[in-house]
C-alpha cells in the first residue's frame, strides 16, 4: 500500500511539473510507474501525441480512406506525429 501511494503521488508530481511546462495530458499510476500521455488533431491530416520518456509509445490515426497511419515508435518524451496518406482523420489515439 505504501508503494502505490508513493507512485501516486509521483504521478500527480509529474502531472504537475508537465502542465508548468505546458505540456498537459492524462497522468496515469500504475505500480511499475507513472507514463502521462497527451495527443491532439492539428489539422484535418495531422495529430500530434506527446508521453513522457520510459514505454514505447506511438501516434496513430484513422482516415476517411479506411486505413490507419501510424508515427514510429518512441520511448524519449518528445513530440511524434501521424498524417494521413488520403482522407481526413476520423479517429486518432495513442498506442502503448
């Protein structure tokens, strides 16, 4: 019990120092460590997704042309991005 509330507490810790940076995002706790993840549509081709360093992490997309389109996989917390080949995004997520 000790252990997860320490790992909460880094979390809402990291959460925090992300949004001073203005970088906002979900925060998640688990008990190997804490990833915060945000993703967002920069235009009708493109989304943009940010996590912090330590899993792999992905950008991907759904297009109007029925395919999925996806960034390269990163581990350093850093921005990726996913465009669609044709067509407009439908959906866009971010895969761990």
């Amino acid at each position: 019990m000790r252990m997860r509330i320490a790992t909460l507490v880094g979390a809402v810790t990291l959460s925090g120092a992300l949004a001073g940076l203005g970088l906002t995002g979900t925060a998640q706790a688990a008990e190997s460590g804490a990833l915060a993840c945000s993703t967002t549509k920069t235009s009708s081709k493109t989304a943009r997704g940010w996590c912090s360093a330590g899993s792999a992490w992905r950008v991907g997309v759904k297009c109007t042309d029925g395919k999925h389109y996806y960034s390269g996989w990163e581990t350093d917390a850093r921005y990726q991005y996913a465009t669609c080949g044709r067509g407009t995004i439908t959906h866009y997520w971010i895969d761990r």
